[in-house]
C-alpha cells in the first residue's frame, strides 16, 4: 500500500460549500515565513540608522542587531524549507528561476541581501579577526587552533589594519548599509508581494500589501532587537552581580541596559507603528467602501470569525495597547519590555490574520475553512506543519546568534 | 583593485560560480523557453512526452465489443446503450492480460447515481426515472429485477 | 607557485565556459517558434452542457481510476457540484466527495428539500480550464508547470518543489497535492488518450453528453461550432484568466 497523505486534511475544518480540492494548504510556516524575514529586514534598518543616518544614540544597537540580522537571516528560509513538500528541491529556484513567479526572486534577492549583511559584518569586524588572529598565533590547545583557523579564514587574507585602511572600511560599511536598506525593504515587500499578487485570494490582493508588509516588518525587526538586547544585557548584569569569580568581565565593562537608549530606540519604533497602523486601516476601509463582490464574504470573516484575532489580539492588544505603554512618559524596562513583547505579537498576528484569513473562506465565496493548528504532533507534518515546528523555527535565531557571537562578540566590543 | 575591500565580492562571485557550475549538471538538458514563452512555456520539453506515454486504462465500448459481441449487442438495443461498459465493470486496462478478471460494481448504489429520483426542473436528472431508495424495495439488489444491460424488460431474459 | 596559479587559471577557465555555454537557458529561436505556431493547429478546448448533466459522477469516478489519483480522498481532479436554488431565495450547493459517488439523496447542505420548495436546481461538472493566461503557471517559482503548444497545462512532477502557490494562485480550485507523489497536481486534459486520438476519461465515461472535448482551432469540430454559434459562458471571467472550458446553460448562482 502506497503512503497516501492528503496535504491539510488533518488540519482543516470546512463549513458549507467549498470546492473539493479547497484545504488550509499555506499553515503556520507561512505564517513563520514574512515573520522571520520581516524582522531581518527591521534588524538590517535598526543597524543602518546609526551607519548611514548617523544616529549616534543607536551605535552600541547597531552592532549587536546587525549581528542578529545575520542570524534571523540564516533562519528565514527555514519555514520555507519545512513548508515545501519537496524540500531537497529546493534548491532548484537558484538553478531554474521563473521570474514571473515571485517567489522566484527568493534566491537572487536573498543571495544579494546575504552577502551585503556579511560583507558588513565583515568590514565592521575585520579589525577584530585580524587581531584575533594574530593573538592566537602560537597558542596551545585544540580550542585556540581551531578558532586560530576560524579567523584565518575570516580575514579573507586581508592582514592590513592601518588608519588609512580602517578608514576606507568606514566607507565601505556606510556604501553596504546603505545599500542595504533599499535590499532589505524589497526583501520583505516581495514577500508582501507574493501575497498581494495572487488574484485568486480576495483578502491578499492589494497592492498595499508589500508596503504595509515593510512597515510591520521594521516594527517587528526593532521590537526583536530591543528586546534581544535589554534581555541579555539584564542577564549578563545579573550574572556577574550573582558570580563569585567574575574573571571575564566587570560590571562596569557590561553596564546593563541603558534606558536611554531603549527610549530614544523606540521613538522610532513608534513612528513606523503609527505607518504600518494607517496602511491596514485604509486598507480595511478601502474594501468596506468599495464593497466589490468578494466583501460579504470577507464582512463575514472580518467581522465575524476572526473578529477576536483581529481586532482584539492583533489590533488592540498588539497595537494600541503598546502604543500607549510606549507614549505614557517615564518608561520603565519593564513597561518597555511588556510593550515589547505585545508588539511583537502583534506584528505575529497580523501574520496569521493575512496567512491563516486569507483562506479562512473559500474560493466560492459560499463557504468556510478553519485551520486547527497541530499541538501534539503524531507524524512528520503534523510536526512541520503545528506548534512545535514553529516554535522550532521562533528559536532559531537566537541559537544562531549565541554561535555567531562566539566568533563575532556584537555584545561586549565596544 | 588590489585592494582589500574588493574580497568580499569575490567570494560572492565565487559562490555564483559555484552556483551556475552545479546548475550545469543539475538541471536537464531540455530545459528552456517554448512555444508558450518565458512566463507560461519554461519547462523541461522531455516531461511533455512522459506525460504523453501515461497508461490509458479506460479502452472504450469498443474494445469490449471485440470479445463480447453478444452482451455488445443485447445493451446497444436498450435505453442504457449510452452507458460504457467501465463505468459499471470497472476499467479494462490490458484485460484479459491484465486484469484477466474485471470486479463488476454491482450495488443499489451504482444504480441510484441515476435513479434516485430528485426533482431537478431544468436539469435532465429531473425527467429520468428514477425511485426514493428509502421505500423502493430498500433491500433488495436492483439485479434481482433489472436487468443492467437491458433494463427495457423487467427481470431476466 | 606558478604551476599552482597555472592550474587555477585553467580550472577557472573551463568551469566558466561550463557554466556559460551548457548552463544557458535553452531559448527557442524566433524562426522555430514562428514555425511552431504556424504548426500548431491544435488548442484543445472542452464545452460543458449542464442541462444535460444528471449528477451521476461516472465522470469523476472514471478519472480517478484513469489518472491514478487516490479514490477515498476528497481531492479530485474533476468534480460535480449541485446547485439548488428554493423559493425563498436561498442557494443550497454541495459537492460530497467531489460526487465521485454521483448525487444519491435528495439532501443538501443538511437540508432536506421537498420539492414544490425548489425553483430551479441543476449540476455543474468543473474541471481544470486550461486558462489561455494561466496564473497557475505564472506563480511557478522553478518552471515545473507549464502550458503546453496545444493550450494543456501540465505539471512535471520530477521538478515540483511542492510550495503550494499555483494552489493558491488558481481561482478554480482545481489544483491540489497528489496524495502518493506530494506535487501539485491537476487535470490533464488526459492528454495521453488525446494525442492517441481518444476522448477524455470523463468525456467517454458521460452517458449524457454533458462533457465534449474538442479542437477550438478546428471550426468544423462539433466543440467548435456549438462555441461559434450558441450562447455560452465562462467561470470567473473577472481573474482575466481566459478559461478554456465553455458552459452551456450557466446561472448566476454557479461559483
């Protein structure tokens, strides 16, 4: 007997009339998908503030998201990969692009962003490896050698830190960032793009969709990067106050987390919040004004099935609620983090509510679909595709970024 | 160009050289642009013949016709003349090779995909004969009395 | 040292070459495909009458057993849907797995109808469209759907990658994953009965005539003339899509 699996039968629940072939096909890694490179893009933005537009305030920020971006970055196309049924291939949208698929531009826009976010890191830290380098020369120890060999390879032979040519790193790395924003906001509009694009879903297709997609990303990415930042900054302090031999670094060297950096960071924050907050609801009152065929049955969904996840989770809680927390004056960490935290959620909503919404009714117009997300998976899929691949996938990152910082101290360099 | 700056980009290019190295062996050698153009005809050429050579399993009245002349003859006097033999006997394939016996769907459901009545105006359901399953003998088989290849004259001949 | 760099710059020059001229896309020349299309006299096209159709579903039945789809799962490549439209106005429809079993009740939606209750109720048969500017085809991210010279949209199911986009890029809802092969899939036309010159699975399988296949640029083909000559209709002409299959006999109420 061969394997017969139908693809988002065990996950979708249908109410009156759908076609056939209709299933909750895109679930939660898609959801995971503009989510993880949404705050790739809004990491890259969050560092390029202080290279390009001199924002002397983000500077000690910058290193550390530039860094995380890198690691957000390695981890994004992993929905991707978990999500395809054919995994292995891939690969093939590198070997056989079809440029009229957006999805296609995947592998060019993600090759280009890639390189452009190491090639920073590289310049920003070139100076360090060659240091590296040089220190561990000679040094005992299988530990030392292999990292000796590390920052061999990392200085791509490049062994010259004089004045003159740090300075032209300088240059270099303000050219990259610059660069780089453009490249990161077509990252994440095309994945608005592969959304918007596809006719056939009512509540995807409009051309606000990669605009509004770039706003809640760098919403997200400055969020993630300030909460990253606070969390391990308070950890560290916490640990060297509870360490009897604190033979690394002191206190003084880590400082904990300065508030006035978390306050002047989120000032921005607030700005793209209030962007990305206007697009969605012009885009809400657009379609209820026009009204065209397909807005009873988005009235219903809207208003009706989703109305809790939109309005009160993402909306309410994921909006305006940290709107106030961050506006009310004298923002304590805590405040701050909690505004964090219900932003990102927010930013994790709206996902869903585009993904999981967009095929909440079916293409009849007459009918409905409800995607149970696996919890407790009992095959490949149900794990792929539930709770624990995307908590799988939310974790990434970070575990990245401890390897990464291994080799690319972005926390305690100053 | 001997500067250092420019090392970064060549491990970039080194990466697409690899990338368009492997692609060489990768993708088929039939893989391009035809008729259709870039955006509805890029493919690989080769799978529109693999499609082409997929196995025909429903042969037709026919290739019945061939071996069975009678029964051929005896349905193609009756009302269910339009009716392919495979829609109640199941597809040919390479019978009598293979399948050298075919499974005949012989159930009260069959039957009732025309003949439950459902009072369709404009549909030509409407003006088929047809029975309310639940109390037209509900247990019995529609063999018992009808026969399937001429069901002109009640029961068998 | 030099016979290092020597063999570098060599190694260096034959993966270039490799890469450029066996790894170039394979380009149709202008004049192939003008003679192509010169060629081509053959754009397959299907006509649907649903004043004839009586919901029996041998048509679905026989193209699953034809293209080897699954037959217990809900996922076909062709369906019949029942649209019951009462007095009241309401709108009953339903496709219980796909009617590959035909319509055996007269229940809809739950709901038992009686009959002076009903206005009008008809079947609607739906298959694949072969949409003149499929957008199916559009989304493929690798190239591994494709139309076909004669109007066929297929799918090489050693290049899928299985994203799922041509799913949703469809209006129809005629795409979905094979269940055994896990990459999207369709209906083919059965295009390997058609170059044999044969009709359809469902086509052969209707005992009503409800489903014709025929050759659009053929005007002596009966498909042909009923479309040249009678008043027919699309599904879903506001996608832009240009679908292919023709409906005789189309209401409003049809999704």
């Amino acid at each position: 007997m061969e394997d017969v699996y139908v693809h988002g039968l065990e996950w979708t629940v249908k109410e009156l009339f759908t076609y056939p072939n209709e299933f909750i096909y895109w679930s939660i890694q898609i959801v995971m998908y503009p989510l993880m490179t949404g705050l790739v893009a809004g990491a890259f933005v969050l560092s390029s503030l202080y290279h390009v537009f001199g924002q002397k305030d983000l500077k000690d920020m910058a290193k550390f998201s530039l860094v995380f971006s890198f690691a957000l970055l390695i981890a994004a196309p992993m929905p991707l990969m978990f999500h395809l049924q054919h995994p292995l291939r891939g690969v093939e949208v590198f070997f056989t692009p079809h440029f009229t698929s957006a999805i296609s531009a995947f592998g060019i826009v993600f090759f280009t962003y890639s390189m452009i976010v190491a090639s920073e890191i590289w310049f920003v830290y070139r100076k360090y490896f060659v240091e590296q380098a040089l220190a561990l020369k000679g040094k005992e120890g299988l530990r030392n050698a292999v990292m000796r060999c590390i920052y061999r390879a990392l200085t791509l032979g490049a062994y010259d830190i004089s004045e003159k040519a740090l300075e032209k790193d300088e240059k270099v790395i303000k050219v990259l960032a610059g660069v780089g924003i453009p490249v990161a906001c077509f990252l994440h509009g095309y994945a608005g793009f592969i959304f918007g694009s596809v006719k056939a879903n009512a509540l995807w297709m409009t051309p606000l969709m990669p605009v509004i997609f770039i706003m809640s990303a760098i919403v997200s990415g400055i969020a993630l990067c300030m909460l990253t930042y606070i969390v391990i900054m308070e950890w560290k302090k916490f640990r060297i106050k509870t360490s009897r031999r604190p033979w690394e670094v002191t206190a003084e060297e880590v400082g904990g987390v300065e508030i006035d950096l978390v306050r002047k960071t989120s000032k921005y924050l607030i700005g793209f919040m209030i962007a990305a907050f206007t697009l969605e609801l012009l885009d809400l009152v657009f379609r209820g004004y026009t009204a065209v065929k397909s807005w009873d049955i988005l009235r219903s969904v809207i208003y009706g099935k989703d109305f809790t996840n939109i309005f009160i989770l993402q909306y309410g809680l994921g909006n305006i609620l940290p709107f106030i927390l961050l506006l009310l004056p004298r923002a304590s960490i805590r405040r701050t983090v909690l505004a964090l935290c219900l932003v990102l959620f927010g930013v994790f909503m709206m996902r869903w509510n585009v993904v999981i919404g967009g095929q909440a009714f079916s293409l009849t117009f007459a009918g409905y679909m409800h995607y149970n997300i696996p919890i407790l998976p009992h095959n490949i899929e149900t794990f792929k595709e539930g709770v624990l691949g995307a908590l799988l996938i939310g974790i990434m990152p970070f575990g990245l970024f401890w390897v990464f910082n291994r080799v690319v101290p972005s926390l305690k360099y100053k | 160009m001997r500067s250092h700056v420019w090392r970064p980009l060549f491990v970039a290019l080194a990466v697409v050289g690899l990338i368009l190295i492997a692609r060489a062996f990768v993708v088929p050698p039939d893989f391009g642009v035809y008729e259709r153009g870039f955006m509805y005809g890029y493919h690989r050429r080769s799978n529109e013949k693999e499609w082409e050579q997929f196995k025909v399993k429903y042969r037709g009245k026919q290739y019945c016709m061939d071996c069975h002349p009678d029964k051929y003859e005896s349905n193609m006097s009756s009302k269910h003349k339009v009716i392919q033999c495979e829609n109640c006997h199941g597809p040919a394939i390479d019978h009598p090779e293979d399948p050298p016996k075919l499974t005949v769907d012989r159930s009260r459901k069959l039957c009732l995909r025309c003949h439950t009545k459902l009072p369709y105006p404009s549909s030509l359901r409407g003006k088929l004969k047809g029975i309310n399953p639940e109390e037209h003998n509900p247990d019995m088989e529609c063999s018992t009395c009808h026969n399937p290849h001429k069901p002109d004259m009640e029961g068998w001949s | 040292m030099t016979d290092r760099r020597e063999f570098l710059k060599t190694l260096l020059r034959g993966t270039l070459l490799a890469a450029t001229s066996a790894g170039v896309i394979k380009f149709m020349k202008p004049s192939e495909v003008r003679a192509q299309i010169e060629q081509s006299n053959v754009r397959w096209g299907f006509l649907v009458d649903t004043y004839k159709c009586v919901g029996c579903g041998f048509c679905v039945k026989a193209c699953k057993l034809e293209n080897e789809v699954p037959y217990d799962v809900p996922v076909t490549r062709t369906w019949v849907e029942r649209y019951v439209i009462l007095k009241d106005g309401r709108v009953l429809a339903d496709t219980p797995m796909g009617a590959r079993d035909g319509f055996i009740s007269a229940e809809v939606q739950e709901t038992i109808v009686k009959p002076d209750e009903i206005t009008k109720a008809f079947f609607v048969p739906k298959l694949c469209n072969q949409c003149d500017k499929p957008p199916c085809v559009q989304v493929c991210p690798v190239g591994a759907t494709y139309q076909r010279a004669d109007g066929v949209v297929l799918v090489d199911r050693s290049w899928c990658i299985g994203c799922g986009y041509c799913i949703m890029a469809c209006p129809y809802g005629v795409r979905f994953f094979h269940p055994v092969y896990r990459t999207a899939e369709k209906c083919t036309f059965c295009i390997h009965r058609l170059v044999k010159g044969m009709k359809t699975a469902c086509v052969d399988a209707c005992p009503f005539g409800a489903r014709q296949v025929g050759n659009l640029k053929d005007i002596n083909d009966p498909v042909t003339k009923v479309i040249l000559t009678e008043r027919v209709g699309v599904l879903k002409d506001e996608y832009g899509t240009k679908p292919q299959v023709y409906y005789l006999g189309l209401d409003e109420t049809v999704r």
